[in-house]
C-alpha cells in the first residue's frame, strides 16, 4: 500500500487498467524517482529509481510479478 501523497487513488487504478496508462505509471514511477533523489541528494539515484520502479511496475500490471515482490 502506498501513502496516499505518492500515489493517489486515480493513478493507482489508472496505471493498471488495461490498455496500459503509461502516463500514469511513468508520473507515478517519477514521483517515488524525485524522492529517491531528495532523500539521497543524488539526481542519479533518482533517476536509477525512477526507471527501475517503471520497469517493476509494468512487470506487476503485466502479471509477470506480483504486489509483495515489488
């Protein structure tokens, strides 16, 4: 479950609808990414999380993972 100021309602339900919102997932993926780099104070881990947490997302809509290993 994510906190709701990271993830609200409409992106959760939009980015796994089908066909695939990629809008949704990458905005969401990029607000975890902008917090990865504050919290560290590195642009490039938070660009690292950024695209990790996309690429993890669409395997999960994809059902190719599931919610506990993300």
């Amino acid at each position: 479950m994510t906190a709701p100021f990271l993830q609200g309602q409409f992106l959760s339900d939009a980015k796994q609808s089908v066909p695939l919102h990629v809008y949704q997932l990458v905005a969401h993926a990029g607000i975890q990414g902008a917090g990865g780099a504050v919290v560290t104070g590195n642009m490039w881990l938070g660009l690292l999380e950024w695209l990790a947490h996309t690429t993890i997302d669409v395997a999960k809509v994809r059902g190719k993972t599931i919610f506990a290993q993300d």
